[in-house]
C-alpha cells in the first residue's frame, strides 16, 4: 500500500456547501462494514473540559509528570484513538459553537466570549442536538453552557432535551465574590451591588425542552466547587435512566474545571502530588470521567456509546500557574499551536480499535457530519449554509489512521490567521507573544502582528513554531495559497456572520 501524502493528495467537494475533503474508499467500506454490524445507533458521550491542555493526560506526556496523574484518560487512550492534533477554536464560546455547529467562527458569528449577560448567541444556527434529535436521539446536556443567555440560544432552545448546568462561564459567577480577584468590589457596597445589577443570572438552571429555565441555585464560591460533583452525578442518572430505552442519545457533558479560578471539591484539596488548585482539579476531572464510564458499563451501554474528550482551548496563561500544560507556544486567546491544540482520545469499544495514535488532523467542526455519519443521518445535513467540517467516520472507525480532512484553518475573532497541512503550518498573522516564561505571556495580552510575508514552520521539526522555514521551501507555498483562496472564497455565497454585541429583547432566567 503506499504511503498516503495529505499535501500532494487533492480532496474531492461532494457539494458546493460542503468542505472537500480525502476519500479514503478502503477506509470507508470497513466502516460501513463495522457500522453495518451493530445493533443500533451509536450513543455519544461528549466529555468538554474548560482549559485543560494538550499535555495534561499522563497519555500525552504529562499526568504524573507535571504532579496529576490521570489514569482514567490514559486508559481511555489506551482502548481507543488518541488524536495528536485534534484543534478548538482559540477561546471557550467559539469553540463550543463551532462544536454545535460544524462551522468556523466567522460563520456562525460568536467570535469570542459573551460576557455578563451580553447578548449574542447561536440563534438562527443549526445544531448538532437538533440534527440528531431528528434522527431519534434523546439529548441531554449537562454543564457549562456558555454559547449565549438569550432565549433563543440558551440549550433547551437549540435543540436538547433537557439541561442542568449554568448559562455563562464560571468566573462571572464567583471572582467577583473573591478578594484575590477583586478586592476593590468585596470591599465595596456599592460596587457589589453594581455587579448584581448586571443582566446576567447569578444561577445555575434547570431547564427543559422548549420551557423556560428555572433557577436551581445560586453560584456561590461554596457552591462552584461543588458543581462539577452535581453535573457528574446528573449525568450519571441520565446514562442509567437510558439503559433500558430503545433511543439513542447525546450526552454534552461540559465541566466547570479546570477553568482558571479553580475551587475543586474539598475531597480533592490536596489530592495531587503537585498539591495545587489546578492539579487538584484535573485529579477531579478524571475521577468524573472514571465514574461516567463505569455508569455506562454498570448499565451495559459502554460498547454501545462513542465518547469524545477535549477542551475547549488551550491553557489560559495570563493565570499562570493555575493554569494548564502545553508543549506548544502561547496559549489560550491565540492560533499559535499552544491555543488551538488540544487533548482528543475517542472511543468506543468493540468499533473503534484499541492502542490508535494517529497525527491526522480533527477539527471540532468535524463532530457535526461525523456524529450524523456515525447515526445514519448525513441526509440530515444542512443545506442552506456553509458546513466547515468534514464526515471522519472512517478515520475513527478503520485502523489506518488516515483523516479525511487536509486543512486546519486558524480563526482568531474575523481574522484568518493560519492554516495547517500535513506537517507544515503556514501562518499569516498571529498574537505577539513576546516571551516572560516557557510559554508567552498568553493569547488575550498579546497584540496581533500581521506579517508582510508568510511564516512556514514544520511542526514535527519545529513545534514550537520558532523557526521560519519559508525561504527554504516555497514549493509548498502554492498548495497553500490555493487552499486559502478556495476557503475565503466560500465567503462570498456564504457570507460571515456577527452575532455579538446584538440586541436581543428577550427575557432570560432569572
């Protein structure tokens, strides 16, 4: 068989909507062939940490290294495919709808963070639950939510069933209740009151298909460090209430840690060798994903499920040392390598084959046409509009490790800043992230520098990105550009899109 070369292979576009991509033919008659012989449709696990970094898991190098072991993801690594450039979007609420949505930023228009109360959400996209639910999926989401407060994009009106977790993103909830963050306002009547008076809810929420979110209780920095072991046991009755039904379903089970203001539960104080908040935290996160699994074994579901681990982004430096770990450069807020690539292990036993590591590249666009190609349902993809992700069946499903995908694109706000194939990365612009530690001072200090001419690096020899590699290979600079050509120019009958910042009369909870 010779060796498949993903930049002088071309892609096949199936449809002017659609991104090319490989056509592996081999690939895809073992998957159909696998997929042919199970009883039913795959459930789908989504395990979405907050911050975590490329090197955290034992299975990447880190674990008992760098003071948290975590044999749970690496036993996960071990009985499945460990993704070594699975890629987010630079920050938390574009990579979650990304996920949702099979589409770049620029697409589906959250090009950063909302922040307390501001409106702008995942209106008027089409998403993952409600494509599956249409194929019969019961969908659950459980966790951090923050793709949105407006009705319109809040979870139970996207397309799931029923959710528990909070609407916005851990930090607006508690550092201003936290002396170390903000003194000034602890210690200040009248700018705590302030706070309180901003439009966004102070709760985490219940909430119901099509109904209005009720208030559960109040996000206090008692009650954070709690929440994770809440979500976790939510989700472990969700997974047992589904053993007996003949439906399959989609669990988006979204964690509070290991986001930067780190309050693990009390018995994980101290359970790390590194004997830190953030340590202590990831400690939690595997022992949550230990229970999860076991809920599905105990339940008989676990060969019936697909699960997908990662993090939204990269670690966010600029709250260093409670933050995570990466090899690469720079972090989270940023497309160099430190800000986009992230932990991905996915499994599901007796389907996907067990000890996989492949470099192909996955992109949270993927999981949209992926988890409908994995259910039978691609006719379900939409039409009208752009989808950015490709169908990777066959990558997670035939042992060759061959990805159907040829371009990583970077997207920093409505920037494009970057694109990968194979080995090379040729970047256009990027965050300034002039060195104070191994890493950068972080993605959201740095400044964006747009460069008079391309950079290239080779991230198998470089991986660091220090190294201009361009001058000595200009072959490679054609194939590049051709692809970013064809990407931007998918713009033009579909065009970009801004959501934040709009105005939304709406009602939230609370």
């Amino acid at each position: 068989m010779p060796i498949f070369d993903s930049i002088a292979t071309q892609t096949v576009r199936k449809a002017e909507h659609l991104e090319p991509s490989f056509v592996h033919a081999a690939d895809i008659d073992v998957a159909a062939k696998k997929l042919k012989a199970r009883r039913k449709k795959p459930n789908i696990l989504i395990f979405l940490m907050d911050d975590v970094g490329w090197g955290d898991f034992g299975c990447y190098g880190g674990g008992v290294a760098v003071g948290a072991p975590t044999p749970n993801f690496d036993k996960l690594a071990r009985q499945g495919l460990q993704l070594t450039s699975c890629y987010s979007e630079p920050s938390c609420s574009p990579s979650r709808a990304t996920l949702h949505t099979g589409r770049v930023p620029n697409r589906h228009g959250l090009h950063r963070p909302p922040m307390y109360g501001e409106p702008g959400g995942l209106q008027g996209e089409i998403t993952l639950p409600e494509l599956l639910g249409k194929a019969g999926y019961t969908t659950q989401a459980v966790g951090k939510w923050h793709i949105g407060e407006n009705i319109e994009s809040q979870p139970q009106n996207v397309g799931y069933d029923d959710f528990y977790g909070f609407l916005s993103v851990s930090d607006m909830y508690t550092e201003w209740r936290d002396p170390h963050f903000f003194p000034e306002i602890v210690y200040s009547d009248a700018r705590t009151e302030w706070i309180k008076n901003m439009p966004f809810n102070r709760c985490f929420v219940h909430a119901k298909k099509g109904q209005q979110a009720t208030n559960v209780e109040e996000v206090t920095i008692p009650v954070l460090s709690l929440l994770d072991e809440k979500w976790c046991q939510y989700s472990e009755n969700f997974i047992q209430k589904q053993a007996g039904s003949d439906k399959p379903w989609l669990l988006y089970h979204c964690t509070r840690g290991a986001h930067f203001d780190n309050y693990p539960h009390e018995k994980y104080l101290g359970a790390s060798p590194a004997k830190h908040p953030y340590k202590d935290t990831l400690i939690e996160l595997d022992a949550i994903m230990g229970r999860l699994v076991e809920a599905l074994r105990a339940s008989g579901q676990l060969e019936d499920t697909l699960i997908f681990v990662s993090s939204d982004n990269g670690p966010h430096m600029e709250t260093w040392p409670d933050a995570a770990f990466t090899p690469f450069r720079c972090a989270k807020g940023s497309t160099w390598e430190g800000g986009v690539r992230v932990p991905g292990l996915m499994t599901w036993p007796g389907t996907i084959d067990a000890g996989q590591q492949s470099d192909g590249l996955f992109d949270f666009n993927d999981m949209l046409p992926t988890a409908l190609g994995l259910a039978g349902a691609s006719d379900l993809l939409p039409t009208d509009r752009y989808i950015d992700g490709v169908d990777q069946t066959s990558f997670l499903l035939a042992p060759s490790g061959l990805s159907n995908r040829k371009f990583h694109y970077y997207w920093l706000s409505q920037t494009f800043s970057a694109m990968r194939c194979g080995e090379y990365k040729m970047v256009l612009s990027a965050v300034d992230d002039a060195p104070t530690d191994a890493h950068g001072i972080g993605g959201f200090t740095g400044t964006l520098d747009r460069f008079a001419y391309p950079r290239l690096y080779n991230l198998y020899l470089d991986p660091k990105e220090q190294h201009n590699y361009l001058t000595r290979k200009l072959a490679y600079i054609e194939a590049f550009q051709l692809g970013m050509r064809n990407h931007l120019a998918t713009f033009r009958k579909y065009p970009p899109k801004k959501v934040m910042g709009i105005k939304a009369a709406d009602k939230r909870a609370g």
